[in-house]
C-alpha cells in the first residue's frame, strides 16, 4: 500500500472516531448525570421535544415525562444510581444517528436489572442531542456489565 492509502486511512478512521465520540457524549452525560444526581447535566443531553419509551414485558410501549424522569432522579443523591453501557453500534446519516447500547443498571452499589437502549440523536447547531429513547428492562438473562 502506498504512503498516502495509507495517510488516507488514518484520517478516515480518526475522523470517524471523533464523530463517534461526538455522538456519545449526550449518552454518556445522561447516564453521568444519573449518576451525578444532575438533572442539568441530564436536561442537556436531550433536544427540546425528546421522547422517552419503555417497552413493558408484555410488549406494551409505555410513555415516560422527561420534567418527571428529571424530578425523579433529583430525588436520589449522587452515586445512588448508575446505568453501565456498551455502544455495540453507531450508524448515521447526515444530522442522524442511532446508537445501540446493552446495559445494566445498579442501584445503591447492587445490580437491579439489565436491558438495551435504542438511542436516535440529532445534530443540531453543531451538538448531538438525544431525541428518542426506548428500552428494555428484565431481571433475568442478563450480561452484567462491569
């Protein structure tokens, strides 16, 4: 391969990694404010209209407030909960992204339950933020992450 396939190859990948952490930085301030107690933090991770989701064991998808989700996590004090990801897949086109992510979710030290989040973030004025959420939550057959 010649000098510059190879400078060329370089550059994509660092340039791809970048967007990647780019993408990841409202996911990650969501789940460290969580953690943090920061409902500031939180509230920035999310576009002005976000839409919350959980998918119930019977398969029923259930609408969450963010305002309540907020109020909800300001009611612990910080390192009481704290949700632990793998980003196993970020695809984007354009001002688009979706990202995948296996969790598990402790609270106060002690593994509660385990799922996947399903992230489609946005790129407005030069930040991702966080549109739409929808998870999964169970207690069984779970992969504990560490």
């Amino acid at each position: 391969m010649n000098k510059l396939a190879v400078i060329t190859l370089l550059f994509s990948a660092f340039c791809f990694g970048q967007q990647n952490q780019d993408i990841e930085k409202p996911i990650r301030n969501l789940f460290l404010g969580m953690k943090n107690a920061d409902q500031e933090l939180i509230k920035s991770a999310f576009t002005e209209n976000a839409v919350l989701q959980t998918i119930a064991k019977d398969g029923t998808v259930k609408n969450e407030n963010i305002q309540e989700f907020l109020a909800s996590v300001s009611k612990f004090s910080k390192d009481e909960l704290e949700e632990k990801i793998i980003i196993e897949a970020v695809h984007t086109d354009g001002n688009l992204a979706s990202v995948f992510t296996p969790y598990s979710f402790y609270f106060k030290g002690k593994f509660s339950h385990c799922g996947a989040n399903s992230f489609q973030l946005v790129k407005q004025q030069n930040e991702w933020k966080i549109q739409y959420i929808i998870d999964t939550r169970r207690k069984d057959n779970c992969r504990e992450i560490k």
